[in-house]
C-alpha cells in the first residue's frame, strides 16, 4: 500500500520554534518531525511513501532523499506556492504518482497505530474510501464524526456538534478513482469537501482505532508530541 503525506504546509503557527522550516523539518524529540513519521512507515511494512510538498520542498527532499537512509521508496509531487491548491488539490496534482489505492495522511500527524490493520479494514470492505476514526468524546478536539456500524454517516470539518463522540483521526484510504472525479475541480479544494461527498453518497467506511493522535500545528501539539516521543 501506498502512503501519501500531506507536506506542503509552511508552519506559520510554529514560528516561535521552528523559524521558516517547513512543519515536515520541524525539530521534534532530536530530530526533523517527518523523520517520525517514516519510522512509523518502516515499522508497519508500507514501503512506498508520495511526499506532497510546497514551502521549501527542495529543502525536505535534499533531507529524505529518496528514502534509502529509512529502508524506504520515497518519491515526490511538487507545487507551487504561488498558487495554493489545497489538501484535495494537492491530490489532484499528483494524480499520475498514485497507486490504484493509497493512504493519506497530514504533514503535521503523528499517528501510532498499526497501519496494517488498516490497510485489512479497507481491503476487507466494500467502499471506495476508508477514513480512520478515534473515540474523542470531544477529549483532544471538537468530535466531528457520526458512525453507523462501519460506515461513516456524518462527517464535517466545520460543523460543530455536542452529540457527536467520533473524531476524524487524520489518516484515510481510497482508491484512485475516487481523485479522478476532481480532476476538472479548479483549485485550492480541500480534503474535507471530497471526504463530504463520499460520506453523503454513502461511501466512506469507518475504521476505529484505539490510540490518540498527535498534531504539531501548534506549539502545544508540539510539546504534547515532544513529552510522549521522550517516554517512548
């Protein structure tokens, strides 16, 4: 399976820490945050890793590399950043770089969980989508997420809702196909508005999993992030 990480964001809440490093080079725990991620990669056999970038690209791919230094085959859409395309349209771009079917994930996510369970869940089920759920009850954010069984029935990243106890963990599946229906959408489009119609069109299978996520968009994910990296 292949995974694609979302690493085009400059990190503008991060400053205070990271100066203009790109969130993917962010120090995190004594090394650069995307270094983290690829362990997790390397750890549960997905071996094959797209890495979307923009802001300072060049400077992640002279640091990764080709993934050599991490047991893994990495490879790289690139663009611009005079014209924001969005976590969608950054999908878009790199349409002829995807597998028949891959994982998404955030550039600023850390998520411990086994990735081979997920990989089984999706291949297991019949939709064309998979998104990966955490039980919040509103703990680390706002709950967005309604499930019925294993299906997702209620996804938004702006409506707020008190009844809702489910929380999009930042980490989903699809296959191609899903992408080719947005490749005449103009950007920027984000994730969110494809992830809103696969739930409205009743496609998008639900996957609970059990450990919390991390996020170091701001400064106190990074320090939640940094305080479990040192414990582990």
């Amino acid at each position: 399976m292949q995974v694609v990480i979302l690493a085009g964001g400059m990190g503008t809440r991060l400053k205070a820490i990271a100066g203009d490093l790109p969130k993917a080079l962010v120090p995190v725990a004594g090394k650069p945050f995307i270094d983290h991620q690829l362990a997790l990669m390397k750890k549960y056999h997905i071996e094959n890793v797209l890495l979307c970038v923009g802001y300072k690209g060049d400077m992640i791919k002279e640091h990764v590399g080709h993934g050599d230094s991490f047991c893994l085959n990495i490879s790289y859409s690139h663009e611009s950043t005079d014209k924001l395309l969005g976590t969608g349209g950054a999908l878009i771009n790199a349409f002829p770089l995807l597998r028949e079917s891959f994982m998404v994930l955030y550039g600023d996510s850390y998520l411990p969980t086994d990735y081979r369970n997920v990989v089984r869940a999706f291949d297991n089920c019949d939709a064309p989508a998979l998104m990966c759920v955490y039980h919040n009850k509103n703990n680390w954010d706002q709950s967005n997420v309604k499930i019925d069984g294993d299906m997702v029935v209620f996804y938004s990243k702006k409506t707020g809702n008190e009844n809702l106890e489910y929380i999009d963990y930042g980490l989903s599946v699809y296959k191609k196909s899903v992408i080719e229906r947005y490749l005449n959408e103009s950007p920027p489009l984000d994730l969110a508005e494809i992830q809103e119609d696969l739930v409205a069109r009743r496609e998008m299978a639900a996957f609970v999993v059990a450990e919390r996520f991390y996020e170091i968009g701001k400064p106190s994910g990074w320090s939640e992030l940094q305080e479990y990296l040192d414990r582990s």
